[in-house]
C-alpha cells in the first residue's frame, strides 16, 4: 500500500550522462513502487536565466521522454510539465506575500548565484517560493533532493507552517528525502572527478545520447593505471574501480566475480567488455527513447499528467484564496 507521496522536479538543464543514470535516476525508478510519485519538468525554474526558445522546447521533451525510457513508469507516476499548470504560479504569488524577503533572501543558492552574475533576475529570488508552490498543492509527505536543494525543501516546510498558523490548516507539512549518496561514478579521463554534465572534456563523460562508437571509443580510451590487474582499489586503481562499478550496476552482479571473470586477463580485454555491456544497456535506452520522444503516447501521459495536476492545484488555489480572504 502506497499512503506516502513523493514529488521530484527535474530542472531541464545540461545534457543526462551515464553518472546521473546510475546515481540518480536509478534510485527513482526504485521509489516508484515504494510511493505515490509525482514527477515533473521544472522549465518554469530554467528561466531563471535565459534559455533559447527552441531549444528549451526540444529538450523540455527529450527529457521527459529519456526519464521515461531509463524506466520511469507513466503507470506509477503523475508526469507533467510544470508549465502546463497554471495555477503553480499563481500559488506561488500568493505564498511569496506570506514570506519574509529576508528569509528568501538567505537561501544559500540565491546567495552564491546572485553573486555571480551582477544582472540577475528577480526570479532568481523567488525560485525557492516556486519550488514551495510546487511542493504544497499536492501535500506531499517526501521531497527526494540532493543535499543542495534541502535547504529550499525546508524553506517550503517553514512557508507551510507558517501559512497554518496564520490562516489555518492548509498545507501538509513535507520533509526533504536526501537521495543516498548513490554511488558515484566517475569521468572516464579523470577519474578522480566526478562524471558530470557541465564538464567541457566530454571525452570522460558518456552522454545518454552518446552513439555506441562514441560511448565503446570514451571506454576503450579511459584513463587506467600501469598496475596492470582487474581489481577494485579506489584508491591506486580509480580508473578500474570505476569501471568495475559501473559494470557492477548494469549487469548486476557483484565486483568480487567480475574480478574473478578477469583474474588474469589484460584492461583491453575488460574495456571490451565494459564497452560492450555499457553500449548494449544505453542502446537499448534509446531504442525505448526513440520510440516514444515523438510519440501521441507521450503526448497522453503528458496531458493527462497536467490535467490531473491541475486539478488537484485547482483546489489547494481556491482554498488558499478563502484563507486568505478573496
Ligand atoms: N530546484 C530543483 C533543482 O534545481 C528542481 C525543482 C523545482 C524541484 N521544483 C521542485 C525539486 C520541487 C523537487 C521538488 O534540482
């Protein structure tokens, strides 16, 4: 039985990697069956900065439908785009007057962000008041964030609390679900970095939408050591004990025997066969990807997503207006 909600909001920004796959999305797909699960593209906090039109709007799509094809389910989750519901926004105005501007002026990414770019936009202050919107219309129990997001999961928390001390009982109250650390996978060049969306030296990096010679040439060309033996030593062997673990994860079998199945066989020979299992496993992604990113299927879950989140931030708008007197 289901009787807790999760809601996640994918910031469509940066390209989707094999790290994000194993660390991040896999353990979503995992949730899907344990909670009632939202999960939406938060386009309406990309524009925080400026986005180009066109390619906001390609890849809005191409993520959703790559989320979908790494396995989460339309079946299980409530998938929308957050700017099919109007009524976020205008939550989101009406929370924003019941929150102090120091409060939402301490969040520590406002802070570091707003330094960095002299002409930022007012968007970029109220971006964690959004997140609340997002957040409160759907009383969700859990919000699965990385540690960088806790601090504005908790600023929804304190907006909620203080809502239903003022007006009454209006928000449930949620808790940030910090995503385990997952494991890290690392860039394939340097491999004491973490593998990463931004890097400029896409060499180390397998995109999601990497071709199979792309992704078999970035592992046959990894970065090892002159040691010389398959085996897991985070420490002298970084390059190996990330590829140990990555072929860990997708073949699902443990790092012990996968030293054993290459006790004395040469990298070459294991590269291949990362390679092989790697370019299978994202082919195969994208065989699913492919099928549905231009789909009338996708086009469905996405309406009958938005129709179903709008629905519910119908009502959770008009009860806040009561609350608050219009
Ligand atoms: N701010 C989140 C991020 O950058 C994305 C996000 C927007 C979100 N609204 C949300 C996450 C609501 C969880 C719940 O990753």
């Amino acid at each position: 039985m289901k009787d807790k909600k999760i809601i996640t909001g994918l910031k469509p920004t940066g390209d989707l990697t094999l790290g994000n796959y194993i660390g991040a999305i896999k353990q979503m797909v995992d949730m899907q069956d344990k909670y009632e699960s939202y999960l939406f593209i938060a386009d309406l906090h990309a524009l925080t900065v400026y986005q180009d039109p066109q390619e906001l709007k390609t890849r809005i799509r191409k993520f959703i439908a790559m989320y979908i094809a790494c396995g989460i389910d339309p079946s299980k989750n409530i998938i929308y785009i957050q700017s099919k519901n109007e009524y976020i926004p205008a939550i989101s105005y009406l929370l924003e007057c019941s929150t102090p501007y120091g409060e939402a002026s301490r969040m520590i990414q406002f802070k570091e962000k707003s330094k960095e770019n002299a002409s930022f936009s007012v968007g970029l202050l109220t971006y964690p008041i959004l997140m609340a919107a997002d957040i409160l219309y759907c009383d969700c129990d859990y919000v699965p964030v990385g540690i960088d997001q806790k601090q504005h999961v908790e600023l929804a928390r304190n907006i909620a609390q203080r809502f239903n001390n003022k007006y009454g009982y209006t928000f449930n109250l949620p808790k940030p679900l910090l995503s385990k650390e997952g494991m890290k996978i690392y860039d394939l060049k340097n491999p004491l970095k973490k593998m990463s969306k931004s890097e400029e030296n896409p060499v180390g990096v397998i995109s999601l939408f990497d071709s199979v010679d792309d992704i078999v040439s970035k592992i046959m060309s990894s970065t090892t050591d002159s040691i010389g033996t398959v085996k897991y030593d985070q420490k002298n062997q970084p390059g190996i004990s990330n590829l140990l673990n990555i072929t860990s994860v997708l073949t699902n079998t443990d790092i012990d025997s996968l030293e054993k199945q290459f006790a004395n066989k040469g990298y070459s020979e294991f590269k291949k066969y990362v390679a092989e299992v790697v370019s299978k496993h994202i082919e195969a992604i994208q065989n699913k990807y492919y099928e549905i990113v231009n789909s009338d299927y996708l086009d469905e879950v996405l309406s009958q997503g938005a129709e179903l989140s709008k629905k519910i931030a119908k009502e959770k708008y008009e009860l806040i207006k009561e609350r608050m007197g219009l």
